[in-house]
C-alpha cells in the first residue's frame, strides 16, 4: 500500500486510496511510513491499525481543505481563465480550470518543506 500512496498524485487520491482501503490492506511497517511521512507519527503511536487510518485521513483531509482554501489557488485559476483563451465548449472549459486548479495545488505540494 505504501508505493500505491507514493504513487497518488495529489491528497484527493491519498483520501481515496485510505477510503477505499481496509486495516489487513497495510502491514505495521507501511502504515507507520505513511504516518511518518503526514506528520503525525507522534499523535498514532501506540493506536491499532484502524485508528491510524482515521486520524491519517482527517490530517490529509485538514489539509487538503487548507489548500482549497487558500485564496491564492483561486486567483491563479482566475488569471489562467483571463489569460489564456479558454474553449467555448463549456465542459472542456470546466475540465481545462479544474486541471490548472491541480497544477497550481500540485506545484504548491513540491514547494513545499514538509512531505504530505
């Protein structure tokens, strides 16, 4: 499991993948470089595998609301949609913003100092 959550391209899919995965899917040592890798080693010491799992899921998700949040994400994507003469095709359109939108998230997450 652990090459499959090194392998997800953004949190959304980290979310998913826990979600979609069960305690028996992860051995000990996958589980606790995972939860080393979030950060939050220190707050599962000691939990079962189950416990992990939730409290992985709410720091990726915590985080995950803290990047949409940010309102500098919004503005890039609003600039990109001023910038750049975007499709008439109102689904292609919707698909071009949401793909600056992870663009913009993803450059973020490798700018930043700590792995998430």
């Amino acid at each position: 499991m652990l090459r499959e959550f090194i392998k997800c391209n953004g949190l959304a899919e980290r979310i998913q993948l826990i979600d979609n995965s069960v305690p028996k899917d992860w051995d000990e040592a996958e589980l606790n470089t995972v939860c080393e890798i979030v950060g939050i080693a220190d707050k599962v010491e000691g939990m079962e595998a189950e416990e992990k799992l939730e409290v992985l899921r709410a720091a990726l998700t915590n985080k995950l609301d803290e990047t949409l949040d940010d309102t500098t994400t919004i503005k890039e994507i609003s600039k990109l949609s001023e910038e750049e003469v975007l499709p008439t095709d109102e689904e292609e359109k919707k698909d071009r913003l949401r793909q600056a939108a992870v663009a913009h998230i993803g450059e973020n997450y490798l700018n930043r100092d700590k792995l998430i």
